[in-house]
C-alpha cells in the first residue's frame, strides 16, 4: 500500500502551526469579512472542509491483510462526515467494500463501527441528526476516525482508490434518530407450521427495496414472519416496521473471507457481529459464541457456492445451530446437503434451512421457504423452534408441509424430535401429503444420511416406511419432484438405542 498524494491535514494526526506575523493584506482582508458578516444578514455559508487521497493497493494487500484503514481527522464541532470512494473496476478485476469507523480500537468486536455498506455506496455520510443506509446516526467525536476498505478482488496490477473526505460543521436540525421497537409478538397463538423468510437484504446493504418495502412485499406473499439480514449491520432497526400481521425479526449476514453466515435474533443500538475473520483463524469460536452469548441463533450460508469468497472455509464452531441446504445453484445445494449429513453422521444437531437470499429481481421472497412448528408466532418461540429442529424447507409458499410421524410402540416423534427405542424395534415413517400438490412426487427416506428407501405418492397421499434402526441416528425425509428438483425437505427425526 502507498499514498500518492503527500500528507493531508484531514488524513494526517499531524497539526501544523500558524505564523505568528500576519500582513497588512491578511488584517485588511479580515476585518472586510467581519464587516460584512455583520451587515449581512442571511445565514452563515455552510463551514465545509474536503480533502482526498489516492492510495495503492496490491494483489498482495488483498490476500494478507483483506482490510486496510485510512485515517481522518475530525476535529471538534464536526455535525457530519461524508465518505466517498472511487476506483477502476476493472472489469470486475477490483471490487473494494466501504465501512467507517469512530475514534476508538480496530481490534475485532471494537464498539467503534459507525457503519458498513460493502460495495453497495460511492458516498456515505454520518451526521448527528441523519446518515445513510447502513450507518448510524449520532454525535460525532472528535479525533482519529478510519475509512474501512475491505479489498474483496484486486487485480494482478493492483488498484488506486481516491478517498475524499468532508467534514462540516453546519447546524443541527434535528434529533438523533433511534431505534424502532418491533413487535416481538405473539402475532398468532397456538402450534401451527409458520412459514418465513431468513435471509433477506434491503438498501441497508446490497437490496434494491427499502426495509419498508421489502416487509410488504413480504406480506403480499403471505409471509408470517421475515428476518431483515443486511451484510455487517443492523441499521435498519432505525426505520419502524411494526406491521399486525407480519412478524419482522432483526438478523445480521456476517461476511467474513472463509464464508457468510447469519445471526437470527440480534437487536439494540449499533449491534453487530463482527466480519473480520480470515479464514482458519479460531477466534470464529468466541465470534459465534459471544453472539450466542447474546441471544443469536447462528446459521451457516451457502455453505458451496460460485459466489467469491462466499464458501464455507471455516471450521463449524459449537455454537452454530443452523445450516443453510437450499440456496443457490443445483450443485450448491446437492453439496451443501452432503455437508449437512456429513456432520449429522458426526452427531452435531443443526438444522436444515432454506433461504431465497433475496436482494432483487422478481422471484418471491419466500422461494425456497422455512415452515417452523412453534406454538405461536413471536420471535422467541420461532428462533426456538429452529434451534430445536422443527422445520421443514419447502421449495415455495404455495405447497402445503407434509406431515411425518416416526413411531416405535406407542412412542411418536415428528421433526426436530428424539425418538427412544430398542435395538431390534420397528419403526414406521408416516408421510402424509396433499394428493393434489404433491401429485407424482418421490418420497424418499434418508437413514444417517443414505437413501434407503422411497416411493412414489400414492392416491390417498399417504406413504409409510418400515425400518430396524440397528444403532443411534437420524431418519429424514425428502420429496422430489418429477424433474427430480427438491419439493420439501424435512429435518430429522432423531433415534436413540434405550440400554
């Protein structure tokens, strides 16, 4: 990295002094000023100050460090601060995400991040009384605040970025914005298969609809609940969104270089998981387990994908409790499944989800879609239930959820449950469907991750499996349909061997 400009008063920490003699000239020229500043009597002009500054990065900054920081001196009084960043993309050789930070550590989980848009802005701007999409408002202290550049690609020849930087000292005309209480519900009261969307993107970061709109076009679907999930913040908590007939839950896509994953049940003032995590570094351990700590519900995102930097490289911590298996390209999710029995086998408990990932285009939010069995609609009930297991990924709104029962003697167990047997026992999967929505339909049953037996939907809907479980594991069940393309799949239905 170099600059190529020489030092700036506002990118440096360095003051430089004033003479002490002034002319003839200078005193004239003041006193004028003061003249007229009486005489006139329209408002002050606005107190503004911008400066620039090209740095160069190379291929190798963006493979050893990833994030680089450019600091700015913002001296006291300063109302707002706008950023804005220009470079050569290269042809999509160069792509370089924005952040800003205030004065304070840039150690990971630091309190300083005053927001984050990725690729998404040119010109962002932090005031006391507004700021743009994916940062947050407030007062503005004085002292060393640092411009984020996150070298998502840079090219062989490497990239020059031109940062300029303006501070204003303009008077305030409002309050600082604050956050917007959600309903956390219940909505509805009693058990039911509640179907959502959990990730989801709005011009908080790379989506094209507004959090607003994006919660009615939820509703427009039919939607009962949707987790808002902009990438490394959760701004959008300042634009109210309390609707009686949608749940809206505050989430977080965390994207760090070994992969993204989302945090489900995030919400206060300037909360947010931090992104800074290279690939097979351990500190992902205590970054995950602290947003347990905090309430999160934790799930992996397309955990294979075409998407750079976007694969899961990480090792899978304790404190993850969901896996993304229905999102992206066919090969994606046949190999995110894969991965999800591989560490089913290994006796981790995580649940199945499928997500639209939804920033724009006309596919329905709700496409592939989450139905959670909970009691009620609130957000504790429905994080807990996908916590537990209870869901079953549908490939649309539109298609009703099988019923699936496991039983064993009189004992029953249905998705997400643990079903206690003896060796030698029989167990009997019932499925039941809609004739007419799952018409044709494969049904298949997975043991420990195999398939070991399927059918073909019968005419009254009903399909049953017989099987001698002859060690613990997991049975699930999926549903194809005549393309072979996944219609639902459930979660797994758990089998322990009694002593």
């Amino acid at each position: 990295m170099r600059t190529k400009k020489g030092d700036n008063r506002l990118f440096s920490q360095k003051k430089g002094t004033a003479g002490s003699d002034r002319s003839v000239r200078q005193i004239l020229l003041t006193l004028v000023a003061s003249f007229s500043a009486v005489a006139l009597s329209s408002p002050q002009p606005r107190s503004a100050n911008s400066q620039s500054v090209t740095v160069h990065y190379t291929a190798q900054d963006q493979q050893l460090k990833r994030y680089v920081y450019v600091p700015v001196n913002v001296p006291a009084g300063t109302t707002s601060l706008t950023v804005s960043y220009k470079y050569d993309r290269g042809g999509g050789a160069n792509t370089v995400d924005l952040g800003l930070y205030e004065p304070g550590p840039l150690t990971l989980g630091t309190t300083s991040l005053r927001g984050y848009s990725g690729g998404a802005q040119d010109t962002v701007t932090v005031g006391v009384d507004h700021a743009s999409p994916g940062y947050w408002p407030g007062p503005l202290p004085a002292g060393e605040w640092h411009v984020l550049f996150g070298l998502y690609q840079v090219g062989p020849s490497g990239v020059d970025v031109t940062l300029t930087t303006t501070i204003s000292s303009e008077p305030v005309r409002g309050a600082t914005p604050k956050i917007q209480p959600r309903n956390a519900g219940p909505i509805r009261r009693g058990p039911a298969w509640y179907g959502g969307a959990m990730h989801t993107h709005t011009t908080f970061s790379d989506g094209v609809l507004s959090p607003a709109d994006l919660v009615d076009k939820a509703r427009g679907e039919k939607l009962d609940f949707v987790i808002l999930t902009d990438h490394n913040n959760t701004a959008n908590q300042l634009v109210a969104l309390d609707r009686p007939d949608l749940l809206v839950i505050t989430g977080e896509e965390v994207t760090t270089p070994g992969g993204h994953f989302n945090v489900w049940g995030l919400s206060g003032e300037r909360t947010y998981i931090d992104f800074r995590i290279q690939p097979g570094n351990p500190v992902i351990n205590d970054v995950m387990q602290g947003a347990a700590n905090r309430g999160g519900v934790i799930s992996v995102n397309h955990a294979v994908t075409d998407c750079f930097a976007c694969t899961w490289t990480h090792d899978v911590p304790p404190a993850v409790n969901a896996w993304e298996i229905f999102n992206g390209t066919a090969e994606g999710r046949r190999q995110a499944l894969a991965m999800w029995d591989l560490l089913l086998r290994a006796g981790r408990r995580l649940t199945g989800v499928g997500e639209s990932d939804w920033h724009h285009g006309p596919a329905p939010i709700g496409s592939p879609t989450a139905r959670v069995w909970a009691p009620e609609l609130s957000t504790p009930a429905i994080l807990k239930a996908v916590k537990e297991g209870h869901v079953i990924v549908m490939a649309t709104t539109a298609l009703p959820p099988p019923d699936i029962v496991a039983r064993a003697g009189r004992a029953t167990a249905r998705v997400g449950d643990d079903l206690a047997i003896h060796t030698g026992d029989s167990v009997s999967i019932d499925v039941t469907l809609d004739p007419e929505a799952y018409e044709g339909d494969r049904v298949d049953l997975v043991w420990r991750g195999e398939s070991v037996a399927h059918a073909t939907m019968s005419p009254d809907g009903k399909v049953s499996f017989v099987r001698y479980p002859p060690e613990p594991g997991y049975f699930r069940v999926q549903i194809a349909g005549a393309d072979g393309a996944p219609r639902a799949i459930a979660n797994p239905i758990y089998v322990t061997i009694r002593p």
